[in-house]
C-alpha cells in the first residue's frame, strides 16, 4: 500500500514540470556553492546528477537543441570548479553522461504525459459510445465537459482539478448505458416510473467505474454520482446540499445543465441562449452553486446590439 502510495506522489508531481524546471536553477545554484564551500566534494558528482534530472523533466516539452546547450551549461559549471581538474576528455565523457540521464528523464516525462493522453482518449470512446445512442444527444457529454472545463479554468484551478473535471464531464452520464433506449429516447413526457428508471443512471455509472483506482482518489467518481444534486438538497441521488456536494460536481451540474437546455433533444428543440442563461441566474442557490453558476455566467457577453454571445466557442481545442 504504501510502496503504491509512493509512486502515485511521483506521477502527481511529475505532471508539475515547472516545480522541476525552477528546481534545476535551484540546484545547480546549489551544486555551485556546495563545490565552492565544501572540503570534501565526493558528493558533487551526486548532486550534478539529480540537477540533470531536474533538467530533463522540467524542459521535457523544449526543442532538442535547448536541452542539450543547458546540459552542456551543466557541465561547464561543474568543469570550472576550482576543485574539479577535468581535462577534455573527461569533459566529454561526462557532457555524454549527463546527456544520457537527461534523455532517460524526458523519456520518462513523456511516457506518463503518452498514458495521461491515453486515459483521456479512452474515456472519449466510452462517452462517444454513450451519445451515439442517441442523435439528439450526440456530443453532450463532449460539450459538458468543455463548459465545465472552461468555468474550472475561469475559476484558475489546478492543472490536476481541470483534468479530472474534464474526464468527469466526458463520463458524467455514462450510467445512461444501462437504461433502456425505450426510455432515453422517448419523444413525449416521462411517466413517474420511467423518470425514477432515469434517475438510477448516477448509481449505475457509480458501479461501471468504481473500481478505477484513479477516479476514486481525483473525483470522477463523485461527478458521475453527484451531478445531479442540486444546492438546495431536492436533487439525486442522495440530496445532499450546498458545500454537501463535492466541488467538482457542482461545477458539472451547471455544464451539463446549460448543454441539455441549448442542445435539440428528441422532445423539444433547443432553447435561446438568453432563455438559458436566464434560468441558470434565476437558479443561483437552489439548483446551482453561487460561486461557479456566476462564474459561467461571465463567460458570456453582450454585444453591441444588446444580445448575449459566449465569449469562447464550442469548437475550442481543449489543452489541459
């Protein structure tokens, strides 16, 4: 358990490759005093090595020939310490050293960034497979999870947080795959057993994906569960209330609330942007958290001849 712990902690803080990028200055700032002040310098060569392996996962996203004229630097600051007597050759081999540590450290980056994209494309498939049963709500979950994206990056949360409101809103409704079409797809008003039917969908979702470590820990799994849960307690599943209902899902009840009204479903056509807006900010503390339902409303404007338009668009290439 805790060996798995561990290595959780070093992925979470891989994904902060600035930390790493200032703590290569910082070190070799170090590395330069420590040589300067130090009697015995058997530990230099330990500390220049960790340097370069702060260089190579913080200017992992940088062009080759960066890399190299900082690891070059490296090794030139190294070289020129009144203790260190390093002719040429023992220059080059450590100049091919350190170079070879740094690649290994950009593998590495790039390897956990391969599995992170992975997990998002993945997650694409289950919940293009979702909206692909029905036309009236293909690319919902899509959109969802680009509003819910943009308010969480309005609102300046972390890298982290983003990523997991962003997978949350692909995934929100995917216990919908255990509902019948019958019911999904009818086009006039649902009688009280078939809503109740409808209403099992953030449990069913809940149990598809409970046994994924990650959601558990990073707050999927309370966006799948919990998106329905309104501020004032008169949601599902549970009815919790306000602060009750995890942060993350609050932010996604409101996406997915603003997508259901302007998209077209197989019962009504889709509502004006005004029309929508208007019920978010008459729902502001009974159905929607204050604080993120404003937020989203000040992603939108208006123009010169009095009419709202969003400041972003829906075609938006997400960067998480």
């Amino acid at each position: 358990m805790y060996k798995r712990t561990v290595v959780k902690t070093f992925y979470k803080w891989l994904n902060h490759h600035t930390y790493f990028r200032y703590g290569y200055f910082l070190l070799l700032i170090l590395s330069i005093l420590y040589c300067l002040v130090a009697e015995n310098h058997s530990n230099t060569f330990i500390l220049f090595v960790i340097t370069v392996i702060f260089l190579g996962i913080g200017f992992y996203d940088q062009p080759v020939w960066v890399i190299f004229l900082l690891t070059v630097f490296t090794v030139l600051c190294r070289a020129f310490q009144p203790a260190e007597n390093i002719d040429i050759g023992s220059f080059f081999i450590q100049l091919f050293t350190y170079l070879l540590i740094v690649a290994i450290s950009v593998g590495l980056r790039k390897i956990t960034q391969k599995v992170e994209q992975n997990e998002i494309e993945l997650t694409m498939v289950l919940s293009n497979a979702l909206d692909s049963r029905d036309s009236y709500t293909m690319h919902h979950s899509e959109n969802v999870a680009k509003y819910a994206l943009m308010i969480a990056k309005q609102m300046k949360l972390s890298k982290e947080m983003c990523t997991t409101i962003y997978i949350g809103g692909l995934l929100h409704d995917i216990g919908k795959i255990g509902i019948q079409e019958t019911i999904l797809n009818k086009p006039g008003k649902l009688t009280d057993e078939e809503y109740q039917i409808i209403k099992t969908h953030p449990m069913i979702g809940y149990d598809m994906i409970k046994n994924v470590d990650r959601f558990h820990e990073d707050g999927v799994l309370d966006i799948v569960l919990y998106h329905h849960e309104r501020y004032d307690g008169s949601g599902y599943p549970l009815g919790l209330r306000g602060s009750e209902i995890p942060f993350v899902a609050r932010i996604v009840a409101v996406a997915d609330a603003f997508d259901a009204m302007t998209s077209n479903r197989v019962y009504r056509d889709k509502l004006e942007l005004d029309y929508a807006l208007n019920e978010i900010r008459e729902n502001i503390g009974i159905q929607f958290d204050p604080q993120i339902a404003e937020t989203f409303l000040s992603l939108f404007d208006t123009n010169e001849d009095g009419k709202l338009e969003r400041l972003f668009s829906n075609k938006d290439v997400v960067n998480l």
